[in-house]
C-alpha cells in the first residue's frame, strides 16, 4: 500500500513538472518581460571587418535609481566568440568608431578621468583606455579627420558665471529669445588645445571631414530649436582654421547626413525633395562649390532612403527603407536604376558600418524574434551571420504570429500593415482587435521586433488580442508622394485606410469588428483620441498617450510648430482655422461615448500635457469613462522603467475591461 502510495506521488509529481515545462516553454511575453530587454545600438566595423564595436541599451532592475537605460560597449571578433566588455554599468558610452590608428574611440564620462563626456579610446583587446579630450563642459559628436592628426567635436556653450549667479538671486525667468546657448564646432590639433572654428551665429547639427582633411561639411542653422532642426538647416563648408564658410544648400527642407566622395569633388545628402516633403528622402548629389544640386533619386521609387555613403567616386552606398522592411543600395551617378545588396527579407537592420573596402558590413538587426543583435553581413557571400544572442531567454517565449498585409484603402490605393495573431492562435475564432497606430504621421511600423513599451505588440498577443498596425497613406517607407497623399486632410482618408483594414481582418473572419480597441503615441495618440470621439461608433475602447486633441491649441503650444504646418497639414491653421477644429478630436465629444484613457509625460515639449489635460477634463464632463495618468520627468515618450510597466498593464486592464 505504501509502495503503491509513493509511485502515485512520484507520478504525479513527475506530470506536474512536464506540465510546469510546458507552461514555461508556451509563456508569452509579459510587460516585465519588455523592461528587460536588452537591445544593440550603434555598431562599427574596424576597416579590416576583422572586429565589431557595438553599444547595448541595458535596462535598470527594479532595484536601481529611476533613470534611462545604460548604454553599455562591448567588442566583438567577427567570427563570434564572448563579447568583451570595455564600458558596462553605472557607466555608459556611445558614438563608437575607428581610428586610424586601430584604435576604438568613444565618448564617454569616466569619472577617474574627467567629470564631463570626453572622447577616449581602448585597443583591439578593450585595454589601455586613454583620453583625447579636455572639453570643459563636455562635448557631443566627435570624429577624427583621415589621417589622425586633428580631432574636430561639437560642444554645447555653457551657462555663464553671470547667468548662474543671477539665477542663483532668483534672477532665474525664462526669456524667449533670450541666453540661446549654441552648439559650436571645436578642432583639437595634435597637443594644441581645442578651438572653437564655426561663428558665434552658427549652430552645428552635424559634420564631416573632406578626404583632405582640409575642410569640414556641416549641417548648421542661425539659431537652435527644435522647429529650426526639422525645417531650416543648411549644408555648408567650412575651412579647418574656420575661414571660407559657404553655404552648399540652403533652401528650407528637410535635411540629415551628408558624406564627401572619396576625392572630395562632391558630396552626397539626404533632404527633402521640396519644402512639405515629410522626410529627407531624396539623394542629392552636391559639387563641393555649391554650384550644382541634383537630385539623384529614382522616379517613382518607393522607399525612404536613411543613410548615405560612397563606394567610389561614382556610386553611392546607401539604406533605405521599402514598406516594411529594410535594404542596403547602390546606385551608379550616370544611370537611374538601383542595385540591391542585401535586405529586403526578415532581418531589420539599423546603424549599418561598413569595411574599408565595402566587402562586409556590421549592424543592430532586428527580427520578428528578437530586438537588435550585432550581425555581420558578407556582400560577396550575400548571407548574414548573427554574432551575439543577449536576450537569450526570449527563446522560451512563444510569440503570436506576424506577418506583413496588404489591403484597399481610400480610394483603392494599396496600403500595407504588420498583422500579429495571439499566441495561441485557432482558426475560425473571432479575437478582439487591438490597434496600433505609429505616430509622425511619416513613421513606420517594420516587419521586425516591434515590441515596446508603448506599442506592446506582442504582449497583448499573448493575451489573445489580434494586433494591428496600419502603415497608413502619410507613413514613410514609400517615398514622397505616399508620405504627402495625406496633406490636407489629416484625420481624413489616412483614417479611412484603417477602418477599410479593420473591414478587411473581419471580412477575413480574424476579428470581431465590435471589439475593436486602439492604443498609440504621439501622432498615434491622435489617432486614438480621433477614432474615440469622430468615429466612435466603430471603437470600444481607446487608448491615447502623449496624443493631440485640439489642433489649434496644438499648434500654440508645439516646438514643431512649421514642421508640423508645413509637411503634415502643408496649411497652416489660420489659414484655414475651421478645418483645423473640424479634424479635432475635442470637437466631437458631442457625438462620442467610446471609453479613453488619456495619459502623458510631464516633460514633454513636443506634444504639451495640455493636450490630454483638457481632453480628459472634457471626457469627464460629458460622462464618458475616462482616465487622466501624468508621469513626472518624461518627455515624449517613456524612459523610466516603473513608468513603462505601469502604463502596460492599464493597456491590459483598460482593454480587458472594455474591449473584452
């Protein structure tokens, strides 16, 4: 009896801890599971593609002082091995790059060193740390020119001796106009000390040295702003003694990275195509004078290209973005067709840096499974080989299924999507739909990890939501014309695209078109707020964080008030002040009843907490359900580990509740 007793308790244990495996290994992701991932950076590949340097965002643990990430360095052999550290935290590093030297130089604040960020470097095994910079106040980029005699960096101006007393007497007002501080460019030749090269006027958003060494090409404007920044920059050059400044391109657009060709006759860059263009998506091809600008660009091509370099003096090398997922190109000067050389398949990548003869290049990518990790990609080969694994728990979660989708919006024009069924997925049954909208309205939803905080993708897979996230006309990814089909109209047939998508899933019979929920930031906050009240007929529950609720109000309040007027509205609102009410959420709370939650980073200039105070106050006095949440220090968006978890589990809650 005995004996019979035991081998039925060794049974059932044995059961019970088949059945606790199983669990483990079907769990899907949690929203703790998303505050402990770790995700790869930057990424730079030494000149022989012999060694990786990489940056890894890493979380705080619950036990830590509130704060950001750390951005942790980390070295790596191309042919795979253990990383090895050379910064980890509290510490953290970035900007990593190569020298000429073959040395890895980063910026850092090491406080054994120097009590500000300074420019230092390790060798090949992360040893022998030295220190380059003295910049009193700390400096930002930074980059050595050719041949490794002179260090050029950005640095902010410090606040004076006068201002800090006077604020010190409470003389502390906030003046607009007032104590600008700029952004100026130094050069530090061999043991000489740093100089300041650019004019007091003069804000300096980026660089980059001639092949020469001679001269520097900037990306700089009259004064600083965020607005400034998005619209009014222009591409100039400068002499390294800081004489002969001359503007290249000044015509107001949007404008990013600019690299010289490999003799120095030309460069490349990235703007605008015009004025209202959303993005800097077109490839100029600029003479080093100035006098001739070209847009190289293919006719009618549908991508959004992001970074841009030289193979020769004949061909760029540059990535782009095609709907939903990545590629790097080549495009000859004298011919109009691109070539593909790598992308376009499951793997996302970022921050790609290539060899010194482009046989090889290293980036973050990302996939359906996981957030960035370094890879190294052979051109010759054509194949990708994945060097580091730091989420290597992820492999005992089971992720719902994600798929890129097309489907007729407005108009009939094609429109595409990231679809991600439940975990768990059955055919035939009809699963509540959660909407994710990307915000810009010129963002992207990729077909890679696209998991986070704030667009919990694959958490509320796991609890049986079907997730939805529409790249609507106005999105990038499909050049100029597809990011600009929605000037005019915001709020209008962009929203179209994804009431027709959420016609599509339930014609398809995937989700029950009565409990449809919707959740985004920013642009997509807007979207949420917009669905909740214009169209709340179609909508059981939203959710909008950091989201616009009165256009005109908006636009008071913005630091991107021409950026917003010019390449989203291309009107500004007192041009046409009634179509600017009529497309906000806040003048259709008469026709709403959907239930909203409302919430917002406390720090946050770009959409100001105005936004989603009166729109919740508004909700509460019509007698909709509603919730305000206000989270202290964040800006726009959620940096804060307590903070990132919190507002997940009111997404769950929120839905459970009302969508369920």
């Amino acid at each position: 009896m005995q004996l019979k007793k035991c081998l039925t308790f060794i049974l059932f244990s044995f059961t019970f801890t088949i059945l606790l495996s199983l669990q483990a290994v079907s769990q899907g992701l949690t929203p703790e599971d998303i505050v402990s991932l770790k995700t790869v950076g930057s990424v730079a590949l030494s000149p022989d593609s012999e060694m990786v340097a990489y940056t890894l965002s890493v979380p705080r643990t619950e036990d830590e002082s509130i704060g950001r990430n750390y951005s942790e360095l980390y070295l790596i052999d191309s042919g795979g091995g253990e990383p090895v550290p050379v910064i980890q935290k509290p510490g953290s590093a970035g900007s990593p790059q190569w020298g000429a030297d073959d040395r890895l130089y980063f910026v850092s604040r090491i406080a054994d060193y120097h009590n500000q960020s300074q420019v230092y470097s390790v060798d090949r095994s992360g040893n022998d740390l030295q220190l380059h910079t003295d910049a009193e106040h700390g400096l930002g980029s930074f980059s050595w020119n050719p041949d490794g005699s002179a260090i050029a960096y950005t640095a902010m101006d410090p606040v004076s001796e006068e201002q800090r007393e006077r604020e010190e007497q409470g003389y502390d007002m906030i003046v607009a106009g007032e104590n600008m501080r700029y952004n100026r460019l130094w050069i530090k030749q061999g043991d000489d000390p740093a100089e300041i090269i650019t004019p007091d006027n003069l804000y300096v958003w980026n660089f980059s040295w001639s092949p020469d060494g001679e001269q520097l090409a900037l990306r700089a404007s009259d004064k600083p702003g965020a607005d400034v920044d998005q619209m009014y920059t222009r591409f100039a050059v400068i002499n390294k003694d800081g004489s002969g400044l001359r503007d290249l391109m000044s015509s107001p657009k949007k404008k990013t990275a600019i690299s010289w060709s490999p003799d120095g006759s030309k460069l490349a860059a990235l703007a605008g195509k015009v004025y209202s263009d959303p993005l800097p998506q077109r490839i100029w091809i600029i003479t080093e004078d100035g006098s001739e600008k070209r847009d190289i660009t293919p006719a009618g091509w549908e991508a959004t290209p992001e970074s841009i370099s030289w193979m020769d003096n004949q061909t760029v090398l540059f990535t782009a973005v095609e709907r939903s997922v990545t590629g790097l190109f080549s495009k000859r000067l004298d011919q109009e067709h691109t070539r593909r050389i790598a992308g376009g398949r499951d793997e996302i990548f970022r921050s790609v840096s290539t060899d010194s003869r482009n046989r090889a290049f290293a980036a973050s990518v990302n996939t359906r499974e996981h957030p960035g990790e370094v890879y190294l990609f052979d051109i010759r080969r054509a194949e990708f080989s994945r060097l580091t694994n730091h989420n290597e728990w992820l492999n005992d979660r089971e992720l719902g299924e994600q798929t890129s989708i097309t489907w007729n919006g407005a108009d009939e024009l094609e429109i595409e999507g990231i679809l991600v069924k439940p975990v768990g997925y059955e055919d035939g049954v009809q699963y509540p739909l959660a909407i994710l909208p990307h915000g810009g309205p010129e963002g992207i939803s990729m077909n890679g990890w696209n998991t986070r905080a704030l667009y919990p993708a694959q958490v509320l897979a796991n609890e049986g939501y079907v997730v939805f996230k529409p790249n609507y006309r106005g999105s990038g990814g499909r050049g100029t014309a597809f990011a600009s089909a929605n000037h005019r109209d915001l709020g209008g047939k962009e929203f179209d695209d994804v009431l027709l998508g959420i016609d599509h899933l339930a014609e398809q019979g995937l989700i029950d078109p009565y409990k449809v929920g919707i959740s985004g930031t920013s642009y997509g906050g807007y979207f949420s707020a917009w669905a909740a009240t214009r169209h709340s007929d179609r909508f059981a529950a939203g959710i909008t964080f950091a989201g616009l609720s009165n256009w005109i109000s908006f636009m008071g309040t913005t630091d991107i008030p021409h950026e917003m007027s010019v390449v989203h509205w291309d009107l500004y609102w007192f041009d046409n002040p009634g179509q600017n009410w009529e497309r906000s959420p806040v003048a259709w709370l008469n026709h709403a009843d959907t239930p909203l939650l409302v919430a917002h980073g406390l720090a946050d200039d770009r959409v100001h907490p105005e936004q989603s105070i009166q729109l919740h106050q508004f909700l509460e006095m019509l007698n909709i359900p509603t919730g305000l949440v206000l989270y202290p220090r964040q800006p726009h968006g959620l940096t804060e580990r307590a903070h990132q978890l919190d507002f997940m589990n009111r997404i769950i809650d929120w839905f459970d509740e009302h969508v369920k």
